[in-house]
C-alpha cells in the first residue's frame, strides 16, 4: 500500500459539461468506515464504459487539511473486494452505505485530470467536478464549459464517504 498524500478541489456543477471526454468509468464504491470515523475506509469496483474489464481497490484517507489527505490505495481481488463487501453487508444491518457513479475524466495541462462525477444522492442528481493538484496554492483555472454552483473543497457533507445512504 502506498502511503502518499492527495490535495484536490471540488466543485458543485449545475450539469455534466459539454466536454469531449477524454474516459467514461462506472463505479461503485461502499464503505466500511462509519461517517463519524476519522479514517475513511472504502472499497471501489471500476469499469470502463464499453469494456467487461473491472477492477477492484480497497483505500483508507485521513483529512489533514481542507484540501489534503493521507491516501493508502491498493488494488484488490474480486474475492476479497467480495469479503469485504459481505462484511459491510454484515456490519450495517444488510444495507452497506455506498454510491454508485457515472466518472467523466477531462485531461488537461501538466498531467492534471478533472474528474467529473455523476450521480444521484436520493431524489437528487449530483455533478461534482473534482481535480488533483501538485500543492495547496496551485494555481487552478478552471475550464469555461464548467458550470460551477460553488467550491465544495473541505465541506464534510458533500464528501462521498457523508453522501453515500
């Protein structure tokens, strides 16, 4: 597992923007942690639109500030991405916290991707546009076609790990 620090920026969209992107994934993604827990533990099935490939991965994130967190992602087998399932099953009473999204990602300059997420969070849909970035005080510009609601960086109810029923 590597251990490595993410800084990212996110975003609340009004829609998917009219981009041509540059990969469609699908992915669904439960929780073992509880909301209230300081570590965030998660398990993640990714396809490829189009594709029957799927890959599995099992990540834990610690906050240590607005925009970063302490990241230790690794792939996983389908069978153990399975037991790991089945113990969030167990553990939330049949009904294990998770979200399913559609994942748009945008490459732009420097090696830096946006990663526009789509999905819905009970009657409504979301769109979160989120982009890793070098440092805290990287400077971002942010694409024209991007119809931003608001900055949602740091604000714990729009987190995936608060917005997964």
């Amino acid at each position: 597992m590597a251990k490595d620090i993410e800084t990212e920026r996110r975003f609340l969209l009004k829609r998917v923007p009219d981009l041509k992107f540059d990969k469609e994934l699908r992915i669904s993604q439960f929780y073992l942690s509880e909301k209230k827990d300081k570590i965030t533990s998660r398990i993640r099935m990714t396809s490829h639109k189009g594709s029957a490939d799927v890959v599995f991965h099992h990540t834990t994130k610690e906050r240590i500030s607005k925009m970063s967190v302490i990241e230790k992602e690794r792939e996983i087998s389908r069978d153990y991405y399975g037991d790991l399932f089945d113990d969030a099953v167990d553990k939330n009473k049949g009904n294990p916290r998770g979200i399913y999204k559609d994942r748009l990602i945008y490459n732009v300059k420097d090696d830096l991707k946006w990663e526009v997420d789509s999905f819905e969070v009970g009657d409504i849909q979301l769109v979160i546009a989120e982009i890793e970035i070098p440092s805290e005080d990287y400077k971002l510009k942010i694409p024209d076609e991007f119809d931003v609601i608001m900055e949602i960086t740091g604000i714990k109810q729009f987190s995936n790990s608060n917005l997964a029923e």
